[in-house]
C-alpha cells in the first residue's frame, strides 16, 4: 500500500475510534444527568434457543480461521492489566460486564462476550434486546444481561443492566439497577489509570483484561436480527470459505469472532489456560500475540 493509502486507513481508522467513544461517552452522559427511578417490571422475551446454540457450537475451525484479523475492519482491542492478579468467586474466574439496554455500543459488545463465554459454559437463560431507537445505531440487536443465567465449572459470570431501552415519564431511560459499593470499587480499581469510573459504559473485565469500548462499530450490526447476526458469526471467513466469498458475506461475523479470541485470551489467563483445547487454540493464541499475553508453555 503506497503512504498515501496508508495515512487514509490511519485516519479512517481514528475517525471510527473518535466516533465511538464520543457516541458512548454522550448516551452515558445522558443517561447519567437524566436520571429516573429503577424500572419496575418491563421484562424483555427469553432469547430463542436456537440462537442460543447456533453461538454456543462454532466450530473451532471458524475461530481459528478467524483469528484477530478482519479484512476492512479496525478493532479496539481490550487491554491487559499487568501485575493485577485475576480476580475469583468460589475458585472460579470473575467476568464482570456493566452496560445499559439503551447503549449501542453495549450492544455491539454483548456478541463476542456471549461468544467467548459459550466457550467455558452456557448461557441457560438470556434475553432478547436492542439499543435504543432514539440513539445512533438505533435498534441494534443484541441480548440483555438482566436476569441471565449462566453455568460453568471454570468462570463465575456477572452481567449487569444499569438502565433499560424504555423512556420513563419524566424522558430519561429508565434505572433498572445501580453498581453495589463492591461492584463500583472493582470497576475504579481495575479501570484505575484509563479514566474509568462506575459510570463508563460499556465496561467489560475478563480477569486479566479490561475493555471500556466496543471492539467494532455497532454499524457493523445494523439492519440485521439477531439470527441473521448469530448465524453470520457461525460461518467460516470467506478466505476459507468460497461459497461464502461468493455471495458477499459481510464482515460482521468475523468481527464479532476475532474480538470474542481476544476476550477468550484474557479469561484464559484468569483459568490457567483452562480448557486446553480452547487456551491453546491457534485463534486465541494469535490473540495472545496480537495483545503481549505470554504464550502457555506447551
């Protein structure tokens, strides 16, 4: 690519960086100065069991096809916390993931936490849920972590909904819960140094690693359901897979696999590289390079 090409990517890509944070920073702000008492009963429908397996059974060809490279595409990488040591609950490994049903940007990043989590547990229970119409990237189809379930011998999952998508009497999103004293304290902390605080949003921990953003754009979610978009994650890259080329694949399964290695590589810090199979995967290993994390020994 010639330096003319190169300085146009670099400055597409910092637009795209730009605009997400000021999209996430202006909802929080929102939400924040607006604020309404705690939603009383609006429950959003159980997700669909098929989508459910259809993200729970990617094979491991597709992650490891995937990588953490996609074509056209600029993640936001998660970023290691060095010297912190990994948080647990009963033995387990501690992810803990803050957002708010209205946010586009919690949204997006609902996909590869729920991808990368199916990896080391299951989802029994999650619900159906879309960003708010009245944001950018307005209804973008995702799940609520309000009430979800989630079982697995190696990592104790918390998810956690501070506000909902519905407007409440006085035009605000309406509260549906608020960070315990214990909950705001592990977000400073572990955010401590990256001007987070318990009111950055979306705010995800996986142990060893913090993400304070989308790893993609929400726009690469727009105008799909959330079949349509688990079953894009599903498939195999067009590079490994031709019929998929052919027809024109967008990139947003891709996305949404190479950020879920990263986040894998960071709980698998947390685990002792447990399970093997997945630890020592070739997609999460080329996480691991890609984020500095020491490769397992073999």
């Amino acid at each position: 690519m010639s330096d003319a090409g190169q300085s146009r990517s670099a400055r597409l890509a910092w637009t795209a960086v730009v605009v997400i944070l000021l999209g996430s920073v202006g909802l929080v702000t929102y939400a924040l100065v607006h604020p309404s008492s705690p939603a009383a009963a609006f429950q959003p429908a159980v997700t669909s069991p098929a989508v459910l397996t259809t993200l729970s059974t990617i094979p491991l060809a597709t992650f490891d096809g995937v990588g953490v490279t996609v074509p056209g595409v600029d993640l936001i990488p998660p970023q290691v916390v060095a010297g912190r040591p990994a948080p647990a609950v009963g033995g387990k490994a501690e992810v803990i993931v803050v957002g708010a049903e209205f946010c586009p940007f919690c949204a997006a990043e609902r996909w590869p936490v729920v991808v990368a989590l199916s990896r080391f547990g299951r989802f029994t229970v999650l619900h159906d849920a879309s960003s708010a119409t009245q944001s950018v990237f307005p209804g973008t189809a995702t799940f609520s972590f309000r009430n979800a379930r989630y079982t697995s011998a190696l990592v104790a999952f918390t998810g956690i909904e501070l506000y909902s998508d519905q407007i409440g009497p006085d035009g605000s999103f309406t509260r549906t819960t608020a960070l315990s004293a214990s909950q705001a304290a592990s977000v400073g902390r572990n955010g401590a140094g990256r001007g987070v605080s318990a009111s950055t949003i979306p705010f995800v921990d996986v142990g060893g690693m913090v993400a304070t953003t989308s790893a993609f754009s929400p726009a690469l979610l727009t105008g799909q359901s959330q079949a349509q978009i688990a079953s894009l994650a599903a498939q195999l890259p067009p590079r490994l897979d031709p019929s998929a080329a052919a027809s024109g694949v967008p990139p947003t399964g891709q996305a949404i696999i190479a950020a879920a290695n990263q986040l894998t590589a960071g709980i698998c810090m947390s685990t002792g590289q447990r399970p093997t199979a997945v630890c020592r995967s070739k997609g999460v290993r080329a996480a691991d390079v890609s984020l500095g994390i020491p490769l397992p020994a073999p």
